[in-house]
C-alpha cells in the first residue's frame, strides 16, 4: 500500500519521495567527496639583495623541503 502526497498539485508517491531523498543523499556525498584536491599554495616570492643570497635561500628550503619528506617515510 502506498501513501500518496500532494506537491506541487501533482500526487507523488512516498516510495519516489524515499528513492528521491536517497538519491540526493548519495549523489550529494559523491560530488562532496570527489571534487579535486586542493593545490598546495605558492610560496611567497623570495626579496633578496643579491642573486647569491636567493640562491642560498632557494638551496636551504630544497634541502629543508628533502629533510622533511624523509622524516615522513
């Protein structure tokens, strides 16, 4: 037996209710849940007087950047 109900002046019945709830359930988790990981963020541009000085800037967070990653595995 079925229960009908009046939407929008048109009878819907409660078991295309249920289907129609689950499926936003499960079609809203699914699109939740898969969008694109987000982008790591820029860093921040490097302000140094000199190229050496950049250079020995960029060369520190490389071997910074190595360090952490082995101390991760």
């Amino acid at each position: 037996m079925v229960q009908y109900y009046n939407i929008f002046g048109r009878q819907v019945g409660s078991h295309h209710l249920a289907m129609g709830v689950l499926a936003t359930i499960f079609g809203g988790s699914y699109v939740a849940l898969s969008s694109p990981s987000k982008t790591p963020a820029a860093a921040p541009p490097i302000n140094a007087s000199s190229s050496d000085e950049a250079d020995f800037i960029k060369k520190f967070l490389e071997q910074a950047e190595a360090e952490d990653k082995k101390a991760k595995h």
